[in-house]
C-alpha cells in the first residue's frame, strides 16, 4: 500500500521524504509543505531533527521542553522515528521511499552513499525519484567533505565582508542567510526538477551547496570589483551608489530615508527644512551627493532630530518621500502591514499556549491560505504512516 | 503565429514575458532563464530597464555605457522596447502574451490595472497564463499602494535591527537581501504556479511583498522574543546561542571559527594552546560559554596572535575543527571551491572583453550547466521576436 498525497495547494500530489536536519534543509521543505507538499521527517529515533536541542525552549509541565526554534520551520510536516542502520527501519523506510517524489537530505556528501541510499542505488531501484542535496560545499570540488555551517558560508561567500560599519570589522548577518539561502535555493531547484519530470517522467539529483548560494546572493559587489578595481567592503547603513538612501537617526529613534534621485532629492530637502542643501553644489547629482554623503547625513541629521522618527514618517509619506521605520523584532510584530498580510501565524505548541512563527511569504491573490498543522513531536505520526502503508 | 520555447534546461518548454525593472523582479526572471525558461523582457523605448543606468558602468568606444549592474542580472534574456500606452506596441505585447505561460511584473500594485493588464483582464484571455507581481508592500494591505525600496523593506522586516556591531546602530545587510530575497520567493511561487497549472490547466495570480519576504528570513528571532520577552539586537559576528561560533582576529585579519558544542570545544583548546581553557568553569558548557561569551573571545584572540589567519586555518582543518576564511570580494574570486563549482561565469560584456557574474547557485548532478548568453541590448531581438510572430 502507498501514501496518500494532499490534494489542497499548489503542490498538492507531491509527497517529499525529509531527512533534513537544524536549518537549511528544513527551511526547504517548510516552503514545499506550506505549497501543500506532503512532507514526512523521517528522524533519527531518542534524538531526533538536532535543531530540537537548540534553544531558544519553551517549558512544558510534563515532558521535556519544546525548541522554539524547530518549531518555527517544521509546520505541515510529519514525523517518524527511524534509524537508517537498522534493517527493520529500512525496509519502512524503502516503502515510504516507493511513495515518494521528493527525498530531500542535508547530510555531508558521501553519508547517503555510506547509508546505501546513494543516487546510483536510489534511481536504479526509483528512477522518477528526486534527490535534493544540500551540503556546505557542494557534492563537487576540493571542500566537498567538510563540514560547514552558516557562518563559515557567509565568511567564505563574502557576504560578511560587505556587512558592517563603514572601516570596520566584517559583520555577520543578523539572520542565517547562509542556512535559509540555501534552502530557498533547493526549493527552486526540486520544483524546477518537478516540472523537468511532468515532462520526462524522469527524476534528477539536485546540488545545492550553500557557499554557492551566497555567491548567487553578491550582488552587484563582482560587478563593482572588476569595474573599480576596488574590494568593496562594509559601508554601515547606506547604498553604495545611491544618496541618500539609508538609515538617519531623528529625536528619538532611527527611520530609513530612500530619497536618492534626482527629482526626489529636492523634495526631501524641502519636506525636512533643508533649502540651502537643495542649491549645495556638492549635492547637486546622485554622483556628488555620494561623494560627499558624510557631510549630507550630518546635514539631514541635524534636521531630524527636531523630531521623533514616527512623527518624520508621517510627514514624509505624505509628501510622497519614501521612508519606512526601522523596525526591531516588536515592532514587526505590531506593524500594521505585516499584520494584514497574515505574516504572523499563530500556531498551538505542546502545552497548548499559542506560538508565533512567520508565515509562507508565498501568497496567491484570492486564496486563503491553508489551515496550518504545528510542528510535530518526534514520531508523532508513527501508527498513521504505518497503518496506511499497511504494515 | 506563437513563440518557440527553449527545449533544454528543467524550464525547457516555458515561455515568460517580463515587465520588471532593477533588482527583485530581474533576479526572479534571471533564475527561470538559468533554468531553462525562455525569458523575452518587454522594456520601456528608450529608457529601458532602470539598472541599465545604475553604475557601476562599464566604458565603450562606441554607443552609451554598459551596466555592469545590470549585466549581472540579466543573462540568458531576451529584448524588445515597447511603450505599452502606444496602441501598436500593446498589439503586439499581446501577440506575445498569447504566447506566454507566465508574465512576472514589479509594478507598484495597480500599475497593471491601470495599463489595462489587470489580473481580471489577464485571466479572462488567457486563463492558463500565471502572473507573479512582486511590490515593496504586496496586492493588499494599508501599506499597498506605497513605493519601497530595499533599505526600506530590510529596515521595516527587522533583520537590520539585528545586524551590527553589539550594542551599535542597526546596520544593513551588504547585499539586496530585500529585493533577493523577494525575488527568490518568487521563482518558488511561479514555479509552485506552473506545477498546479500542470494539473488544472489554470493560471493563478502569485503575490510577492519585499517586506513579508523579509519577515520569513527573521529566523529564530521571533522565537527569541516571545521566550525570552527580550527583543533581540544585533550581537556582531557571533552567534546568539553557539559559542565559540564567529568571527576572530588572527595576526593578521579574520577567521571564522566554528566550534560550538561540547565536543568541539576542548579539541579547539588543544588546537590552539589553550589548555586552562578547556577546564575553566566558565566555558565548562555551552550555555556557560555563551554567558562568558566576551572573556572567552579575548582568550582565543590571544592565542590566535601568535600565527597567520591561513596557518590556523590549515591547521584547525587538519585537526577536524569547522573554520573558514573571511573573504573578501578578491578572496571570493580566487577561492578554489567557488571556482571549482564554476559559480563565476564570464560572458562578454558589449565591448567584447569578459566580465565575471555569479553562476546559478542551482546544479545538477552530472549534468554540465548550459552555454550561457549575455545579458542584452536594448531591443536586441525585435527583429527576431517579430519574425517568429509573423508580424
């Protein structure tokens, strides 16, 4: 007997097997769940996905505490407890591998191939299969058997080197872009296979390596490198090429300023009390304002501070000045536009208490989004899986 | 007479119009040209894509400058100008439409409706066509109707106000993170489309907003807050619940090192000489370490003086300690592992010399990634374009 795929959302009729653990791997298939995949964890039994011994944790009165952070990426999945070493959990696990369209892993390259499940073995025996591989160097290339972990990815892919006060030390990321890129990444990539084998009926292997996936997110750095010849390095809260456009502190807090043409530029200085910024030669194109972008912030920033960031976003928006509050984790959680978006889903955690986790960013105008399972215990679903594979 | 889509690549078969200008929308389209798909970019006379006159620029003997800017997000497309508020252009913008799958558009909403190309209008004639639209704000909301740029969307989404220096001002992230990341989002959602398309034979309107895009990169951040009832900062280039897990000084620039757990710990004492290290209290666990994160870090600061970031680095490798360099730009391009994944692509800019862009991150395995075509002129293949469309 086989598994039953959803038959609601985009991905319906997919079913993805997971072997995913902590972050990237998991981050794809919550986006392939949240489409209405059918994903199913299959997780080492006692320990489970790693990222449940990861704070931040949240108490329960009996049983041991949940992980807040494995609970925010793991919704709309199931979950079944089996060792790949041991031969009963293998032949469950090869029946739900005979249901599958998707298996997705992020062990480091060469595991799958020590467990038995290598792609040679794996389209052989299911050649419609798609592998997913997310690793932190790829399965190619001199790295490709080390370890790697998000910031040693954002070190290496430069992305650290562009981040932080202007002269000062390469700055981390305050997200885990090393981890979540490449887990978006891998979500494109079995689509795209999903679409290749409508055609082919023909299952591929997907390399994802998350080093790759933050050179695909440098920008326009490569490009400024060769043109200047000039490593670009941190440069704090403004646009390399755009003024002003940044973060301006006013009385009380900061606001972002995005007024950098040449027609918005006036504007601004009028809005804000500015006049003789707007006749400034030094300020007359985007060009010269970026040269000389200390000596307008200070200007705009002595402006400013006569009021209260709040009270300049008013004002600016209603000339027509785009601007935006800087926003801390609190005021996202309050910010009227994210709210009306359903950007915070509220889910019920083990002790019954409702959680927050951050909604798919994937909408369709016109559909409400899915009802929402949480985030399962480790085998939860267990006697389900095993009663509809009729074992 | 109708268009002739690519036949290699997963996208083969798959033809999109593409209205989009600069950053969110052109990296959409990029990745389903990487893909496979054929990508026609319709762009206004004239003017064209607004990142044709973003630097940095790139110098010809004869004609206007080139963008590298927009040079490294537009490979693998094709050109045509037209003025979709000219009636012989919106003719033949809908001779091309009736050959499309899918039309991705960054308009502020309403935009389209006002064109005449509203969702309604679309659907009604061609209700196998998908449309992406990417906006700061998205389709709905009180926000909606507002402009937003990238600084905006990573200020307001959060993930500036915990990135930075400890205790420091919020600082962006080095890259578009928020025009990227929505992109990303967006290739996922069309590719979601065109999978359900597969099924229904219907097209569905996918809705994309910079700012939810950056609400679902906040990682564990909401979960910290509602645990901890503390909002979370930026905290530098360590990690909030691993330690030791960041960036160090060695003698003479950084290093990441990424040895965290309790395991790891005492192997990276013995690596670099700190021996009452491994037995201080302090550090005796993770959570401790964390708490002592600071004293901590001075300690393997000192011990890393004594040599060079590459000598620690081949040596903390060698004994098995997760590590990794700091690279700059320049670092990027000379790094053996990114180029032997061929993720620097040279194509030939117009002035015939190469110039360097970053690859798709998405590979197959065993499969040798396509020739890749540069990004185009302005209204380069009209002629082509109108041949196949018999016009």
């Amino acid at each position: 007997m086989t598994l039953t795929a959803n038959t609601r959302g985009p991905l319906a009729g997919l079913i993805v097997l997971d072997l995913t653990r902590v972050l990237a791997g998991p981050y794809c298939t919550l986006l392939l769940a949240d489409l209405g995949a059918r994903v199913i964890k299959v997780e080492m039994p006692e320990i489970g996905d790693d990222a449940r011994h990861i704070g931040p944790f949240i108490h329960n009165d009996d049983g041991p505490p949940t992980s807040a952070y494995f609970f925010s990426v793991n919704r709309n999945k199931e979950s079944i407890a089996l060792n790949l070493k041991v031969e009963a959990d293998r032949l469950l696990f090869d029946k739900l591998l005979a249901s599958a369209d998707i298996l997705v892993e992020n062990f480091t390259p060469g595991t799958m191939d020590k467990l038995g499940y290598g792609w040679d073995v794996l389209h052989g025996r299911h050649p419609a299969l798609i592998l997913a591989s997310i690793s932190g160097f790829g399965q190619t290339g001199p790295y490709r058997a080390l370890p790697a972990y998000d910031m040693v990815v954002q070190a290496m892919g430069g992305v650290l080197s562009l981040t932080g006060e202007e002269g000062g030390p390469p700055t981390r990321v305050g997200v885990s872009i090393g981890d979540i890129g490449a887990g978006m990444f891998a979500a494109i990539g079995v689509q795209a296979a999903i679409i290749e084998r409508m055609r082919t009926g023909i299952g591929k292997h997907v390399d994802i390596a998350m080093l790759d996936s933050q050179v695909a997110l440098l920008e326009n750095a490569l490009a400024r490198y060769q043109v200047d010849g000039v490593v670009p390095g941190p440069i704090g809260s403004r646009h390399p090429s755009i003024t002003p456009f940044g973060v301006f502190k006013a009385q009380d807090g900061y606001l972002v300023v995005a007024a950098g043409n040449d027609r918005m530029f006036p504007r601004l200085c009028d809005a804000i009390g500015l006049p003789d910024a707007k006749t400034d030669p030094r300020f007359a194109t985007n060009p010269l304002r970026c040269e000389h972008h200390a000596a307008l912030k200070m200007l705009i920033e002595q402006a400013l501070a006569a009021r209260t960031a709040a009270a300049w976003l008013h004002h600016l928006t209603s000339v027509g000045i785009p601007c935006g509050p800087v926003n801390d984790v609190a005021g996202v959680m309050r910010d009227p536009q994210i709210n009306a978006r359903g950007m915070l889903m509220e889910l019920p955690l083990p002790n019954g208490k409702p959680f927050i986790t951050a909604a798919c960013p994937i909408q369709f105008v016109g559909e409400e989004p899915q009802a929402s399972q949480p985030a399962p215990d480790l085998d939860q679903h267990r006697a389900s899986l095993l009663n509809e594979l009729g074992v």
